[in-house]
C-alpha cells in the first residue's frame, strides 16, 4: 500500500473552495496535516523567491486531486499562514 503524507482532501476540490493553510518551510519532510477546520502544510523548501509557495501549492493540488494550476494563492503570498482558491 502507497503511504501518503497528506490526508483525502477531494471533498475540498470545488471551485470556489477557499483553503486556509498555515506553512511550515525547512521542514524534514512534505506533508499535510489537518487539525480542525484549518490545514498544516510543512514543506523542505526554504521560503525564498516563491520556491516554498509552489512546493505547498505542488502538494496541496495532490491531496485534492486537482491540477495545481488550478489553485491560487490569493492570501499570504509571504506569510506563513496563506488561502489558496480553488478554481
């Protein structure tokens, strides 16, 4: 069996849907965790030039079951809590 780190999120994958997440950059390892109504993203890149910001949006378009193309960053392009739309 495949081991994800991230939980099933296509519920979440309708337009419109508006994600707020909180991210971890520099972390040991990609993954996703939920803890209540608000989504944990901790990533490996280092939060400069955008390269965090593609990696979170990279994996939070996996556990949707989406193109990542069709998120955007509408919130929080350099904090550490961001909202992603789905499109």
């Amino acid at each position: 069996r495949v081991h994800m780190d991230y939980p099933d999120l296509r519920h979440l994958a309708r337009a419109g849907t508006q994600i707020a997440i909180r991210v971890t950059p520099k972390a040991s390892r990609d993954r996703v965790v939920a803890e209540g109504d608000r989504l944990r993203v901790y990533v490996t890149t280092v939060p400069e030039d955008g390269k965090a910001n593609a990696a979170v949006q990279k994996l939070l378009a996996k556990a949707l079951g989406v193109a990542k193309s069709r998120l955007t960053l509408i919130r929080g392009h350099t904090a550490r809590d961001k909202v992603f739309q789905v499109d």
